[in-house]
C-alpha cells in the first residue's frame, strides 16, 4: 500500500512535495488552490557555506495538471538564505516554471506531447 508521502508523489510535481511543505489547499470556483512553502533544510548545493533563512521571494503561482476535472494553480513560496560569512542573498535554482508559460514544467511537455497528435 503507498503511504500519503508517495501517493502525493503521483499527483504533484516530485520535488515540491519533496522539497516544500504543503500549507493549505482550497477550492475557489472550480479551481483547486495549492500553497506550498519551501522546507528551511539548507540546500546541498550550499552544504559547505554558513547560510541562514531569511525569509521568502515572492509567491509565484504556476498551473498544473488538473485533477478531478478542476483546474489546478500551485502557490510556491521559495525560500532565500544570507551567507553568514560573506553576506551573499542565495537560492536554490528551481526550474519550477516552464520558459515561456505559467506552468510546470511536466504540465508543458504534457500538453506539447498530446498537440501532436
């Protein structure tokens, strides 16, 4: 039997459910709303460097696959870390967004596969 963990892992995006922490989901006129938060774990591109949280970018809202016949917008708050020691704003690359659209990046390969049918 899957555990929520990795069933969550079949209906959003893999990292964000292994990288963020879901705050809350709610439906407004038919569209499914998702808000995640980034975990404060330091990244381990970073591992090496003396980093603390502060605090967030702006929340980006991308669209995802739909489920259950509603349209789904995730509202991903990404976290920004100071280098202690040299003061440098860092974050993690994220290819959350897809170049050019509003949606993830497994939603456009999705939907350029089936225009070509």
């Amino acid at each position: 039997m899957l555990s929520d963990y990795n069933l969550l892992k079949f209906l959003l995006p893999e990292f964000l459910v292994e990288h963020f922490n879901i705050l809350k989901a709610e439906e407004h006129s038919g569209e499914l709303h998702i808000y995640f938060e980034e975990k404060s774990s330091i990244p381990e591109e970073f591992k090496e460097r003396l980093l603390e949280s502060k605090g967030f970018l702006p929340e980006i809202i991308v669209d995802d696959y739909p489920l259950r016949g509603k349209i789904v917008k995730l509202h991903v708050k990404r976290r920004r870390w100071t280098d202690k020691s040299s003061g440098e704003i860092l974050q993690r690359n994220w290819q959350v967004v897809a170049k050019g659209t509003r949606m993830t990046n497994e939603f456009a390969v999705f939907l350029k596969k089936i225009s070509r049918h």
